[in-house]
C-alpha cells in the first residue's frame, strides 16, 4: 500500500513543511528568547548564532553540468 502524506507547502517565511507552522522558526524563537534570559554571554551569542542558521531559508542551487 503506497504512502499518501501530503505535499510540503511553503510557510509564510520561505521554509517548506507538512504542519500548520514552521517548526523550524518557532525553534529559533525560543532559543531567541533564552539568549535574552541568559546572563552567560558565551552561551547567549552561540544561541543567537543558532537561531540565524535556523531562520535561513535554504536557497536552490544550480548546478552547471557539461
């Protein structure tokens, strides 16, 4: 029996998934807001830092193949 799961459809933000919201942007919003709570400044810019590789929005990439 073939798998029936819907298509990925793009989110407000650019990313692609199955759900309601992009899960991937409310996981950069939380480590966002630790990074305001925390009173570490080594920890808080390593969060900052992971929460903008989380909000990047993968871009297509073109091969030129000869």
């Amino acid at each position: 029996m073939p798998v029936t799961r819907g298509k990925k459809r793009p989110f407000i933000c650019g990313h692609r998934g199955l759900g309601a919201c992009c899960r991937r942007c409310l996981t950069a919003d939380f480590k966002l807001q630790e990074a305001k709570i925390t009173k570490d400044e080594k920890k808080a810019a390593a969060l900052k830092e992971e929460a903008a590789a989380l909000k990047k929005v993968p871009s297509k990439t073109v091969s030129l193949s000869m």
